[in-house]
C-alpha cells in the first residue's frame, strides 16, 4: 500500500514538472492542520453553531449575536493560527517555480503567511470589517475590543451602522473581481492541485469543474471522497500536509 502512495507522489511530481501552468484550489482541509475547524468534519463548525446567512445578519438583530457569539469563541484560535506543512509546501513550490497561483475558499490568510504571493481569495479575509452603512473600515483588534465589551451587536462609531465582516456570507454573492480571475485562471491551467475541499460549495466549487472542461489534469488531494472524485488523475485520500510536503521533496 505504501508502496502505490509512493508511485502516486512520483506520477504527481512528474505532472507538476510537466505542467506550464499549475495552480492549487484549497478549501477548509487544508487549514485543519493548523486547529481551524472546518465546517462538515465531526466536530466542525456545523455542529457547534448554526451557521448564519447574509439576510439573517443584515435583518435579524438576534441573528447578528448569534454570528458574534460564535466568532467571539473562534476568534482567538483564528488569529493565532500558523502555516501548518500544506501551506508551507505550497509557498515552496510557487517559490521553486513549479506553482503560478492559489484560489482558496478560505478566510485565515494563511497562504500569504506562509509565503504564497499569488492569493485570490474567494471568500475574503477574516482580519477585514466593515460598516454596511457609512463603509468604515474596523482592523480585527478593534473588533477584538468592541467583543471584550460583551457587545454582539457591532455598531459602527461614526454612524450607527451594522459592522460586518468582509467574509462572504453563505447567501451573500462572491466578490466579482475574484471569481472573475479564478475562472480565468482555471480556464488557462494545465493543471490544478484540487487540496481539501469537498467541492459542495458554490459557485467556488466550480473552479475545478472549469479547470477539467478546459482540458486540464487535476490532483485531488483530501482526507474523504467526494463527487467529483472521477475527474481526478491522482486521488490522494490523505492528510494534505503529509502529501504536499512528500511532493515537495521528491520534486
């Protein structure tokens, strides 16, 4: 068994080294390894919160201390994530050349932490808020502050107006400019290193299905299986950090 994990990493590093123009598409897996909790897993964010969407935010007062309350617990950990080996083998091969972009869905800044240059960010930033009203913006430690207040409803000090995060809210559009480019992106690439999603979020989860249509060869690399699991070349079911480290070293 461990011999055919090893033949896989070989045939992904010659992939890579063929390429022209790989690009990586990350979800929530590949920041587990860093203690951010991803949303489906057994102990994930679906099961200790009910997820809040943009409408019930904008319009539910009750709504907006639910999402602060939680983001009051998750905050901390948020912050005082680091890089974990995914990530790091990520910058590395951007670094070596072999990588041109990575389109991630999540918000941690991780990617540009451990030292990745070229980031679109599908979902936005979670160090970013804003007032809905007047357009303020809030840095994440006035944020931090205005939650040690125990507020949970942010109100903006200029005018009053509700304060989101620049994260894209379930319900809420993607920001164009960035699925613009990772569409664009995904129709040029040869091939796309598809690492820790389930690709059950759209329209983000189409990024891949774009890639494959337009003839490019995709890597999956993901602890489960999912529905697209036939479009991939080489699936590995395997810790993303684990797998991206060994790529890199046979590279």
């Amino acid at each position: 068994m461990e011999l055919f994990y090893n033949e896989k990493i070989i045939k992904a590093c010659e992939l890579i080294k063929k390429s022209n123009y790989t690009v990586a598409f990350t979800g929530a897996g590949v920041s587990t390894e860093s203690g951010i909790p991803d949303f489906r897993s057994p102990g994930g964010l679906w099961q200790r919160f009910r997820i809040v969407t943009y409408q019930e935010f904008i319009f539910d007062r009750q709504a907006r201390h639910e999402f602060w309350r939680m983001k009051k617990e998750l905050i901390q950990e948020m912050i005082n994530a680091k890089p974990n080996n995914a990530h790091k083998a990520l910058a590395e091969l951007e670094k070596m050349g072999f990588l041109k972009h990575v389109i991630t869905q999540n918000i941690d800044g991780l990617h540009q932490m451990a030292g990745n240059k070229s980031v679109i960010e599908l979902h936005g930033n979670q160090k970013g808020f804003i007032c809905l009203d007047c357009e303020k913006s809030y840095s994440i430690n006035e944020v931090i502050n205005m939650l040690k207040e125990d507020e949970l409803d942010l109100r903006c000090e200029i005018c009053g107006g509700i304060i989101k995060p620049t994260v894209v809210f379930f319900g809420e559009p993607m920001p164009e400019k960035e699925l613009t480019m990772a569409q664009k992106i995904a129709n040029e690439c040869d091939l796309m290193l598809v690492i820790g999603t389930s690709l059950q979020v759209e329209p983000a989860a189409s990024i891949p299905r774009i890639a494959y249509k337009s003839g490019a060869k995709l890597i999956f690399i993901n602890k489960a299986e999912t529905d697209w699991d036939w479009m991939a070349e080489i699936i590995f079911y395997d810790s993303a950090g684990k797998v991206l480290k060994d790529i890199v070293e046979t590279i």
